[in-house]
C-alpha cells in the first residue's frame, strides 16, 4: 500500500524536479543505485520494470527504502495494464509511470489515490489524461518532441503539467530549455544512472550527477 497520496508524490515531484529512472534485476545492486540517488538528493525513483521478476526485485528494493531511506518515494514505470499496476501498488508503489494513455490504468490507481503518469504525445491525449484524474502527465519520448512541445501546450493549457522523459541529461544548458519552456520536472535515465567502462554502475558518478543536477534545477527556479 502506497506511504504517499498523489498530491503528496506530485508536491515532490514539483518540488525537487527530478525523478530518476533505473532497473536492475539483482537487489544488491539495486539497493547501492537507489542508495547513490539517495545521497545526491533526490526524493523520488521511477523503477523501470522491465525484466523478469522486476516486482520481486521492486517489492525487497521497497522494503530496503522504508527501513533505512527515510522520504524516498518508490514509483513503477513501464507499466502497461491495470493488473501490473496493481500487483505494484500492492508492493509499495507510491507512483506509477506508463508509457502510453491507459484508462483501466487510471481507474486502478485512482481508486487508491496513487499518482499516475501516463506517456502521452499530443494537446488531446493530455487533456484526456486530465480529464480521467491526470496530476503530471509525460512526455515521452521526450527527446523526439522537444522543449518547444511544452512551451506550445502550456499556451492554451497552463494548468497542464509535464514531465519529459526521455532526451533529458543532467547538463545546465539541456535542463535550462526544459524547465524555461516549462516542464514540472523531468525523468532521467541512462544520462544520470551512468555505469563505468567494465560495465559495473558508477556510483559515486550518479551520487554527483543527482547533486548537480538539482542544484541546477533549484537556480533555474530562483
């Protein structure tokens, strides 16, 4: 059962601007991925269930944020049915992430109160996702539309909120044409969670990244 209301995890999300986005399937490297984002500030993680087993892994990596990560906010991303979306919220899932505009999605998880974001690419399936109980909806992928796509929906929409996933990286000059075209916050992925050249993740790397990253974002709201 999720810790966090909607409005609270969308107060977040607003508030720090960032959610990262990661999936592995070994909790132990899981736990020392989330731990590094941790450190460096953020407060949310999209867990990007793409694998077998992933709501194993997500369940245990949960239970590992409750007991010892006081205030990180557990989300699912990557989820495409109403089944999927509730065997996580089940686990813990405080947030869930959808790469396409699902109905029976959003039924699920307003009944429960938990923030749904779903993967839209057009002013009609944003309004629609609005209209079906939508706090923040996504942008993906983010990089084929565009900062400018925001600044165009935020003219006859300014109430809409977006988050871009997808083409985002955590340098001043790509954060600055987000968040100044108006973007809520933004997902971040492969760019933030970075992996050395043996392949093994990067920890003190991601740990400096998420700084960085929020410190940039805090003065572009100053």
């Amino acid at each position: 059962m999720a810790q966090y209301s909607r409005i609270e995890v969308a107060h977040v999300m607003k508030e720090t601007g960032l959610v990262p986005l990661f999936f592995h399937n070994d909790l132990e490297v899981s736990k020392k991925v989330l731990k590094a984002c941790y450190n460096g500030g953020a407060r949310l993680l999209e867990f990007t269930a793409r694998g077998d087993f992933a709501h194993e892994v997500f369940g245990e990596l949960t239970k590992y944020a409750v007991a010892e990560l006081p205030g990180m906010i557990m989300g699912v991303g990557s989820v495409t049915d109403a089944a999927s979306a509730s065997r996580f919220m089940a686990l813990g899932a405080n947030f869930i992430v959808t790469p396409v505009l699902r109905e029976d999605i959003a039924i699920v998880c307003n009944r429960r109160k938990v923030l749904w974001s779903p993967g839209c690419g057009s002013l009609t399936e944003i309004a629609r996702a609005e209209e079906l109980g939508c706090e923040i909806v996504k942008l993906f992928p983010g990089g084929i539309y565009g900062p400018n796509f925001i600044k165009a929906i935020k003219g006859p929409q300014p109430w809409t909120s977006i988050m871009p996933t997808g083409g985002v990286s955590p340098t001043k000059e790509n954060l600055e044409a987000w968040f100044n075209a108006g973007a809520t916050c933004v997902g971040m992925g492969s760019k933030l969670i970075q992996k050395k050249e043996n392949g093994d993740f990067d920890l003190e790397k991601i740990e400096s990244l998420t700084r960085e990253a929020l410190q940039i974002i805090k003065s572009l709201r100053i």
